[in-house]
C-alpha cells in the first residue's frame, strides 16, 4: 500500500538515526576556538606592518579615511591570512532591501599566461566590489539600465573565513550603494544613524566634561527564537518550503498550555545541533552565550553577548545563517517565521540596546553618585522622549507580513508602542513630571546630593514581558522586531530617533549654559518639561489587555495594527524631514523604502495565497473526496443491506458541507488572485491585505475543518500534532 507523504515521513522519522556528534571541545579549547576564523584587531596586529595597523585601526575606531596603500597592504596580508586558512576565494557580503544577505564569490586565482597561475588580491578588490545591482530591490531608485551598484569594503566589521566542506571563502562585510551614491541596502543607514547618535551624544557628553571619550556607539544584544522541525515533516509540507509558515493545520489536542517546554530538557538532538552551531558561530566570533528551549513547544532561543550595532547586525545574519545552514545536518528544518504555526507563540528577536562610550561607559547605567546620576536621567529622559515623538517610526521599522501574525496576538507586545520602567524608574519619573525627584520608592528618603540629584536604584525592578519596549535595568528591550527580520531597521530607526532627542536637550543646555545658568539647574529645568510631554507613553501595566487599548487611544497613542497601516508613516514630510536632517535616507531612498515595503508585503501575501489555493486543490480536496467517496459507499452499503444509516448519512452530509466550503473559498481565492494589481504600491497592499487576506483564511478554516473529520490514514498533510511533538 502507497503510504501518504505524512505516512512517509513519520517512518522515515522513526527509523533514522544521525551522527550528533561533530565538534569536540576536548581537541580544541572553547576559548582557542573564539575568533579563530576572523580577521580579528590580534591577527591583525600580528600579521601587518606596524603603520598599516595603526592606520587601519584609526579608521577602525574613529572613521578615518584610509589611505589606498595602506588598503592594498592590508588585502595582501588578508589574502595570506586566508589562504593558509584554506580559503580558494573571497566574497562581498552585502545586505540588500530584501532583509537577507548576498554574495557573489571570486576566486584568488589569476593565471600567469604561461600555463601556470598565481594568487592575487589588491586593495582595490578589497574596498570596492561591483556586483550588478539591478535584480536587487530597489524600490524605483534606479532603473534597469543603469544598474551599477558598489559593495564599499566596511572595516569596522572583521572580514572572516566562512568553511564549507570544499574549500572555505575569505568574507568581506561591505556595504552596498548604487553608483549614483543611494544607499541600496540596510548597513549604510545604519552605519549612518550610529553616527549621528556619536554626534549627539559627545555634545551631553561634553557638557559634562567628559572630554575624554571620542564616540559614542549603539549596543545592541539581538535574542532569537526560532523553530526547529524534523526535516521531513518541513519536506512534506509545501507551505513551510515556500512560505516559511504552515497556511492550513487544525489545533493540536495538546498545545503548549501545559506550559511544560519553556526553559524544559533540551532534546539531545536539538542540543547537539545547537552546540555544533555554537561551535561555529565561536570561530567567526559571534559571542553567543544563551540557549534554552522558549515557550512553544519544539521553540527554542539563542542570545549572544551584545557588541556595537553595527558588528552585532553582521553577527545576528551570521547567526541566522549558521542556525539555517547546520538543521539539515541533524535531520532538522529550521523556522525563523514570526508565526509559523497559528495558534501556538510566534518567533522575536528581543532587540536590546543601549549606547556605550568608547572608554566602555553604558550610558544607560543608573550610576553611584549623584552627578552620574544626572547624567544617566538625560540620556534615558531622551530614550522616553525619543519613544514618546516617533512610536509610529519605531512601528514602521518592525512592520512587515510576518510581524502581522505575531503583534498585538496575546503572547507578543502589542502594537501600539509604549514604554516600562519598572516601578522605580517610573516613581522617578513621576516625581520629575511634579518638579524634580527627591527620593526613591524603594530606600525611603533619597541621598540628597550636589544639586538634590538622586541616586538611582542599581536595578530598577521586575520584569513586564507584555511591554513593546521595557527598560531592564541598563538597557531598553525593543521586543517588537520579528523572528525572520534584519535589526539594521529598528536599530536605524532607533539610533536616529534618541539621536534628535539629545540633539534638542543639548541644544537647551548649551543655550542655558552659555547664559551662565549651570548645567544641574538647567537639566532640572528642561527633564520635567520633557517628561511632560512624553509621559503618555509610560505604562507599566498588562499590554495585553483590553483596558490598555481603550486608555492608550484616550492618550492619544498610536495603534497602527497591521503592515499596511503602518507604511504610511514613511511617506510623511516630517518623517523625511528627520530622516534627512541626521542624513540617515535621503527623500529618495526613504521613498525607495516605503515602495519595497509594499512590494514586498504584496509578494509575501500573493505566495501564499498561491500556495494556499494548490494546496487546497492538489491536497485537501483530493484526501477529503476519497473520504466522502468511502463514506458514500458506505450509505450505499448499509442501505441496500437494509440497516438504519441516519448518522453515516448525516456524516456525509456535513463532509459534503465542507468540501463545497473549501471549493467555494478557493475559487473565491482565485478570482481574488486574477484582480488586476494596481500601480499605486500602497493601494496594492491594501488590496492585499482587504481582498486576499480574508480570502486566503477562510480557505485554511474550510481545511482545518476537514483535517479532523477525514479519516487519518488519507490525510496527507504533516499534522501539528506530529510536527510539533515528534522530536
Ligand atoms: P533576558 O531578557 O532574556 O533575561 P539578559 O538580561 O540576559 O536577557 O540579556 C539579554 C541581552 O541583552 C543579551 O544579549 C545581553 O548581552 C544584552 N545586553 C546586556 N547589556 C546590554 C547593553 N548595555 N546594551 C545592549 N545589550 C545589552
Ligand atoms: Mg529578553
């Protein structure tokens, strides 16, 4: 007998068995393992002539030019660095509008002419690369004809080796711009908003006299969930190849409300699979620290230390790209969905981000005197200030399809975008908003310093999991940025928008310093103003809950609930205006950005509302007619056998009921598909989201409704309960 796919994939399941046991921490030292594979500040020092690595260090550090002699000898040394390595060839790695990274890869081979071949790399192969631009997104930016891109060579992002089983590849992160100078990926904005965020953070800095730090950068700690399925489930499941989502699959009897999986055992071929990705992501430098199962069953998470945001966005593709690569080795698919499966957790990446100095203050550390303390409540003032002007930017910059599944659905904050601080923090600020704070909930009277500033609690309270963006203490967690998604995006937007906040409170304070007021008296004067103002965005209770939705509207707060409400917020005058004045987008790339947003909202619902109507058609129609075809042979049967049939006939009734159903949706689904697509993008994605949305569900609600009344040996389709639970 001819097993269904599900049938196959279950044996094949029971009966296999794989090598778990890949990496040996005994041969090699975890700590020699670290960095083994990068380009890192100690080889560099090791392998460069003297004034090379200084100057390629001040460009490092500080962003200084750096002179084209001084880049030749630098790819020289790279080039031996990675040869020895077992590299036969060197890429560009670029992160372009699609979310994902991109490399084209060159050999260093370069023959001789008289038969023979030598090994080359200069300088100017490894700070500009010219890849051909034009089959990227790039949101009307430039045409077809002129499809010129530059990947530009970022240093301040180690190049490393990336291993394959044949010959390894020297990478070299860069950044990818058209040749009329538009930034054509997610890296040159980013690498910008650290940079006006450096600017106006120095000038508070300077304030304080803090003459000795030079930059000021974004730290950011990326946590990522994901899903890991055996890989012939993923295989039989068409939906999950394409779409990344299952788009039909009933409830399973037991879901996770058992709450027995989060931080539970972790399977022994998960955990060797983890380990091996580790084990990797070491040698390429990612300081992944953290891994425990998450909530959902067959849900787990991995979270490196955080390193500057530039570094740490590298890190985190890196980071997806091994979790991806290394499943199949174990049996495994792995899921970076944000909603994989309806009705069980959805998939983040809890985006942890603070600003740091280069003599490695966190500015965000509440500190133990009072004067650091001033300090401290400016920088955080210009957080809540920053959050409380632009909650729709920060919106916008986790908006995208998958995400739509995820916010706002009961397990993931909501989305309209507020802020905890626990309940100290908040006591402070509270008492800022009636003046200036004089003491702390928790210590009783406050030790009254220089200029009645408060010394702050070291750690400002529990823990709210319900708030899209919550301060833990020495850091703000944006919780918000979905599972699949870059955090170039939300950190751009981050960087950009704290970067105005203390462009304004320093502009104050310079004024009123200038004016011989003294810096405390003029801090005192300008945070109460601007809790004020921000407050509203304050809320320390349940996210969740109706009541929060109903008050957030009466202060006014944003709720933009899906994708395509959220767009709009890019195509704004004053969001081009703040874009432009930090010099993050241009008006042009930020149009660019709006288009591809509803691009590619558009393309992600179209997928799966294909995969949906063949799914139904080549799948579920065809298990569910054999089934009544059985059970009308059964009526059939029984009658002519003379027995009394009314509840096999009532049976048949209501499967017939479901199968028009699911037909009636599909071609419902079809005729929404065949709609001529509108030229407007925005009005498109409306469509979408209006027409074909709707359509596509109740296509799955008619399958779902079917999967647990036809009889199981003829159901083709990996259930939840099995892709879920058998591990
Ligand atoms: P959880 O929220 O799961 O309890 P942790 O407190 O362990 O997590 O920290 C989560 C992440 O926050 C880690 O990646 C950690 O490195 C990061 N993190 C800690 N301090 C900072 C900081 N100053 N800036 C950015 N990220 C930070
Ligand atoms: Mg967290």
């Amino acid at each position: 007998m001819s097993a269904t796919a599900r049938q196959a994939a279950i044996q094949t399941i029971a009966s296999a068995s794989y090598q778990l046991q890949n990496v040996s921490f005994k041969e090699r030292h975890l700590k020699d393992t670290f960095g083994a594979h990068v380009f890192s500040e100690a080889v560099q020092r090791e392998v460069l002539p003297k004034p090379v690595f200084r100057a390629l260090q001040q460009t490092i550090r500080l962003g200084e030019p750096l002179d084209p002699s001084v880049a030749d000898a630098v790819a020289t040394a790279m080039k031996d660095w990675a040869i020895a390595q077992g590299a036969t060839h060197f890429t560009h790695l670029f992160q372009p509008m699609t979310g994902l990274t991109a490399e084209k890869h060159d050999s260093f081979l370069s023959p001789t002419g008289d038969g023979r071949a030598i090994c080359e790399f200069s300088g100017k192969e490894l700070v500009k690369g010219e890849p051909d631009a034009s089959s990227f997104p790039s949101g009307g930016i430039r045409a077809t004809f002129e499809a010129r891109g530059y990947t530009a060579w970022d240093p301040t992002s180690p190049a490393f080796i990336f291993e394959s089983p044949n010959g390894s590849t020297l990478v070299i992160p860069t950044a990818f711009v058209s040749w009329t100078g538009d930034a054509l990926d997610t890296k040159t904005p980013l690498l910008r908003s650290m940079q006006a965020l450096s600017q106006q953070a120095l000038r508070i800095l300077k304030l304080f006299g803090r003459n000795d730090v030079r930059k000021v950068f974004a730290t950011v700690g990326p946590e990522q969930e994901y899903f890991l399925i055996d890989k012939n489930f993923f295989y039989a499941r068409p939906d999950l190849i394409n779409a990344g989502r299952a788009l039909f699959g009933a409830a399973p009897p037991k879901g996770q409300e058992l709450e027995d999986q989060y931080f539970g055992a972790i399977p022994e071929r998960v955990l060797a699979y983890m380990a091996d990705c580790e084990a990797q992501l070491f040698k390429l430098g990612v300081p992944v620290k953290t891994r425990h199962n998450e909530v959902a069953p067959s849900q787990y998470e991995i979270a490196p230390l955080f390193e500057e945001a530039n570094l740490v966005t590298d890190h985190q593709m890196l980071t997806m790209e091994v979790l991806r690569r290394t499943a199949p080795k174990y049996g495994l698919a792995c899921l970076f969905h944000e909603k994989p499966f309806a009705g069980i957790n959805g998939s983040g990446k809890h985006n942890n981000w603070s600003m740091a100095t280069d003599t490695g203050e966190n500015l965000l550390k509440p500190g133990d005197t009072p004067h650091d303390n001033a300090q401290f409540l400016v920088f955080c003032v210009a957080v809540i200030r920053a959050v409380a002007r632009y909650p729709d930017l920060l919106r916008v910059s986790v908006a995208h399809a998958g995400n739509d599944h995820r916010l706002g659905a009961n397990e993931a904050p909501p989305a309209i975008v507020s802020i905890f601080l626990g309940d100290q923090l908040q006591d402070i600020m509270d008492q800022l908003d009636q003046g200036y704070p004089r003491s702390t909930k928790a210590g009783g009277l406050m030790e009254v310093g220089v200029g009645v500033l408060p010394n702050l609690p070291k750690d400002a309270g529990d823990r709210n999991r319900t708030s899209p963006f919550a301060f833990t203490g020495n850091k703000f967690e944006f919780r918000a940025v979905g599972g699949s998604q870059s955090i170039a995006g939300p950190n751009t937007v981050l960087n950009t928008i704290v970067a105005e906040s203390l462009d304004a409170i320093a502009s104050h304070l310079e004024h009123r310093v200038a004016h011989g007021v003294s810096l405390l008296d003029g801090i005192r004067e300008i945070l109460p103003i601007i809790i004020k103002e921000s407050k509203k965005v304050l809320f320390n209770g349940d996210g969740y809950s109706a009541e929060w939705h109903a008050e957030a509207e009466r202060r006014g707060l944003p709720n933009l609930r899906n994708t395509v409400d959220a767009i709009p917020v890019l195509a704004r005058a004053e969001t081009a205006a703040l874009f432009s004045k930090y010099k993050v987008y241009t008006d042009r790339e930020l149009q660019s950005r709006h288009n591809i947003m509803c691009e590619s909202y558009v393309k992600t619902i179209v997928v799966e509302a294909r995969l949906t109507a063949m799914m139904a058609r080549t799948m579920i129609l065809p298990a569910a007619l054999r089934y009544q075809t059985q059970v009308a042979g059964a009526v059939l049967a029984t009658r002519s056998a003379g027995v009394e049939n009314a509840p096999q006939q009532e049976l048949l009734r209501q499967l017939t009921g479901m199968i028009n159903e699911l037909q009636r949706a599909t071609a419902d689904l079809d005729f929404a598909l065949a709609a001529p697509a509108s030229h407007d993008p925005l009005t498109h994605a409306r469509f979408a989201r209006d027409s074909i949305v709707p359509t596509m569900n109740a296509v799955r609600a008619a399958g779902d409704q079917l999967e647990v009344v036809v009889a199981d040996d003829l159901w083709p389709l990996p259930t939840y309960r099995e892709m879920l639970f058998i591990k």
